[in-house]
C-alpha cells in the first residue's frame, strides 16, 4: 500500500522535486516499507520521536525536522540531522552553529517563512530575514548552511490564494539566490513547499521539495 503511494507521487513529480515523506506519528514498521521501497527521505515534527527513529531504524535513512523546533533540543538531533526546515530565528539559528560545531558537522538549514494569512503559522518576515542575513552573529558561521526557504500556506479551499502564497515565496527564493555571492553561508538550492493538498500547486510554482504526508501514510490519529 505505501509502496503503492510512493510510486504514484513520485511518477506525478518532475525529476528535480524531492519527495519527503512525512512519517510522523506512524510507527517504524510504515517508515520500512517506504524504506525498502528505495525511499530514504523522511520528515518529523518532533525531536524525540525523530531520535528514537533515527536510533532503530537503518542509518543511511535522511532525517528531515520539519516542525517548530525548541533552543534546548538542538543538540539531541544535532549529530545526525540531515536538514532543519523550521528555522525562523537568529536564535535558533545560532544554537543548531553551536550544536553542529561540537559535532564537527555543517547542518543544512531551511529558513521558513511566514506566508499564511494564518497568525499561528511560524515564519519570518521580509524584514526579519534581512536582519537575520545582516547580522554578524549570521555571518560568523562556519557550521550552519542555509540552503533554502521553506513555507506553508494558508489552510484554505481557495487556489488563489495558495497559489499567491507560493509565487510570493518563490520570487524571494529566486532573489536571494541571485544575491547569494554575498554569503559563503548561503546556497539556495531548496524551496520547500507543499504538502499532501497543495503539493501540485506548488510544484507549479516552483517548488523544489514537497513534504508529503497522509497521501502516504493515511491520516494520522491524534491522541
Ligand atoms: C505534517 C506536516 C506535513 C505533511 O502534511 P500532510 O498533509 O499529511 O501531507 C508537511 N509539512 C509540515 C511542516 C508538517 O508539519
């Protein structure tokens, strides 16, 4: 069944989109059948439940931290983590180049925006990502790449306004990138965007990584 699922989301996405596959609440048993079906990208919202994962499961396994992720469990993911898509803080940010120096590593970093109507979506701004990329502490790091944007849009039936969330992200993807000679710290290669309902959209709009979930999985259960 979720070989199945795989299979068809992949065929329907254009080569140059990476398909994460949100395993989340689901058991180890679902991650290892997407696993021996060759897929090797997963996403968590939740730094425990991605450690115990990480610790059970193979080890050429990519861990995806997807959610809104707290100063103070940085260091528990830190040694294996393959990229953080939530980051909207210097302050966090400065916590993963701490966490990642110890480990010796260089974590790749998503910036996420806030491109919702929605006031509880996490994300910056414009104006605080241009802080964030201004600021000394940012350009001081040896242990932190940011290789991209991350965003999610607002939870509604209505296109048009996802589609104008997504284009908005997608033009500040494509200028950073052309300004990005002035960080040795930056390298935009990701937009992530899109999850199980609006994936398509967003792939039309530029996304270069989706995050997909219950089209995968199921629905989750709640407790
Ligand atoms: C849960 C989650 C997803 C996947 O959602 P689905 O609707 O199940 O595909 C994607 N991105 C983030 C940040 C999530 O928390």
């Amino acid at each position: 069944m979720i070989a199945e699922k795989l299979h068809t989301i992949k065929s329907n996405l254009p080569q140059h989109v990476t398909l994460i596959a949100v395993s989340k609440t689901k058991p180890e048993t679902a991650i290892m059948e997407a696993y021996r079906a060759g897929h090797r990208d997963f996403g968590e919202n939740k730094v425990q439940e991605m450690t115990t994962k990480h610790e059970n499961l193979p080890k050429d396994i990519k861990w995806h931290m997807i959610g809104h992720v707290q100063r103070n469990k940085v260091k528990y993911m830190a040694p294996f983590v393959h990229m953080i898509h939530g980051v909207d803080s210097l302050k966090l940010l400065k916590e993963i180049e701490k966490q990642a120096k110890k480990q010796d590593r260089v974590i790749n970093c998503l910036l996420q925006m806030h491109i919702a109507k929605e006031e509880s979506k996490f994300g910056l701004d414009e104006a605080e990502l241009k802080e964030l990329l201004a600021s000394e502490a940012f350009n001081q790091m040896k242990h932190v790449r940011v290789k991209g944007l991350m965003g999610m849009a607002t939870f509604t039936d209505k296109q048009e306004v996802i589609q104008s969330e997504f284009s908005y992200l997608n033009q500040l993807f494509e200028s950073l990138k052309k300004d990005q000679k002035s960080w040795p710290q930056l390298s935009m290669e990701v937009l992530s965007m899109g999850m199980s309902g609006d994936y398509e959209l967003a792939v039309t709009c530029g996304s270069t990584m989706v995050r997909i979930g219950s089209s995968i999985f199921g629905e989750r259960n709640y407790q």
